[in-house]
C-alpha cells in the first residue's frame, strides 16, 4: 500500500474512531429529559424507561420504605468524555434546590448519594429518586426515578341524599372519599366526612340494611386484592359500628377484588373509579 493510501486511511480511522465517540455520548434514541427537571451540566442520557402503571419503593420521612404507584419514569445520566464528574453530593444537592424551587420538599436523604424528593403541582403529586452512587459514588453517573401520580377524581360526591337516591334507583352506590394508604387496609383520617355521610345515610333510614363491599383496581394478583378488599370492606363497617354506633346486624362486609368493575383498568383515571366502596342493599 502506497503511503499516500496509508495516510488516507489513518485519517479516515481516526475520524470514525471520534465519530463513533462522539455518537456514544448523545441521549439514546428516543430518550429525553422529564419535563419537570433538567439534567446536570455535560450528562447525556445513556438509558430511559416509561411505564404507564407501577409501584415503586420510597421512603418516608423516617426513613421506612413505602411503595408509591403512578407513571414510572427512569433516566440514567454519564458524564461526557473529557469533563470532570461533580461530587455524588453535588448532584443530590442540586436536585433538591431544583425541587424547592418549584415549590417540592425533601422527604430523607441517605449520606451523600441518594435522596427522595415530593412535589405536589398542578392536581398532581411526583415522587422524585436520586441515586448519584452509580460507578462506584464518583459522580460519573447518576439516576432518576420519577412517579406522577394525578389526584384521583371523585365520582360521586358522597352525601346521605345522593347515595340513597343511587340505592333506591339500582340498589347500589359507589362511594368515593374513603382512603386507604396503598397494600393497607386502616382507614385515612380524610375519609371522616365520607364514612360520616354513610352514618347519616343509615341514621336517617332506620330499615335500610346494606352490603359494605370493597373494590380494588387490577393491579397485582387477584387472591390479595380479594383479600384487601374484604380487609378494607371490614374496616369501613368496624368504624360505622364503633364510632357512629349503628347496629352491626344491618351490615354485612365483603370484598371482591377487582371483579367488578366500573371503567377500565387501562387507565390512571379508571383505575382511580375502580377502588372504591359500594353500598349494596340487602
């Protein structure tokens, strides 16, 4: 081979080997930055995924891992080639000023690479992960993961008038405004005026016995969900009997899963319709 080629093709060598360089360190296809947040300075995303509906492990303020549902975003960053990595801490802390700054707390921070961030905006709620340990904590790389969870809309607003009306129209009514924490069955403190309404409802009519029946979306296996159904259906009664005194012989607790339902399972706002408690008449 004549000199001239050799030179030729070291120069085409080199160029693809910085070509190929260069296209390595651009955002995958298709991947992109969530709206909400921006990324650090000279990362490029080397990995995303979106679900529409999961459950992701969080903490709480204490520390104690909790399970949050919603859409799933997860973004993995690294440094560009040639720049010097920020500190783990660097990133962690430069996440939380972003969240503040929009209005979003710390939730716990765990040392110097990993913090869980919230942020209630818009009728929606984002549970944030920052994990600045990836490569050994050397700030090379870092991950975000991102819950969106919209506030669940109410279907039926739940007052002892409109839900006898629901009763004696098609013997049933769904209510909405009892709240549970997620895989739990102790009812939430903001479900007071709703089970209060449920109180009145049987109050004001003294014959009326009902069935207190528990939904749940399709999410996980059917065998739990009847089970959490029946554990959540049971306790709505328990605190219609303890703390409004009605007489436990006019109600009757069951759960049926997810075998019910009322919109699809395909969607936030449909899965939201589909947890709820139906007040069926005996």
């Amino acid at each position: 081979m004549s000199r001239g080629r050799q030179i030729i093709w070291l120069v085409v060598g080199i160029f693809l080997a910085f070509s190929g360089t260069a296209f390595a360190q651009k955002d995958k296809e298709g991947c992109h930055d969530h709206p909400m947040l921006t990324r650090m300075q000279n990362f490029y995303i080397d990995h995303c995924e979106k679900r529409e509906f999961d459950e992701v492990d969080f903490r709480d303020e204490e520390g104690n891992t909790i399970r949050v549902e919603g859409k799933v975003y997860r973004l993995d960053y690294n440094i560009k080639e040639g720049f010097t990595p920020p500190s783990s801490l660097q990133v962690i802390k430069n996440y939380e000023a972003a969240i503040e700054n929009i209005g979003g707390i710390k939730i716990y921070q765990e040392e110097s690479y990993e913090i869980w961030l919230k942020l209630d905006k818009n009728g929606k709620t984002f549970w944030v992960y920052v994990d600045s340990w990836h490569g050994g904590g050397k700030g090379e790389t870092y991950g975000i993961t991102i819950v969106e969870k919209e506030a669940m809309v109410q279907e039926v607003v739940a007052d002892a008038k409109s839900m006898m009306s629901y009763i004696q129209a098609k013997g049933s009514a769904s209510v909405y405004g009892i709240y549970f924490d997620f895989d739990k069955a102790e009812i939430k403190p903001e479900s007071e005026p709703a089970i209060k309404e449920i109180a009145k409802l049987l109050q004001e009519n003294t014959e009326l016995k009902l069935y207190v029946v528990g939904h749940t979306d399709n999410v996980g296996n059917i065998e739990y969900n009847m089970k959490l159904s029946k554990a959540r259906a049971d306790a709505v009664m328990k605190e219609l009997v303890t703390k409004y005194k009605v007489s436990a012989q006019r109600l009757k607790a069951f759960g049926v899963g997810s075998l019910a339902p009322v919109a699809s399972n395909k969607s936030d706002d449909g899965r939201a319709k589909n947890r709820r408690v139906e007040l069926v008449e005996q």
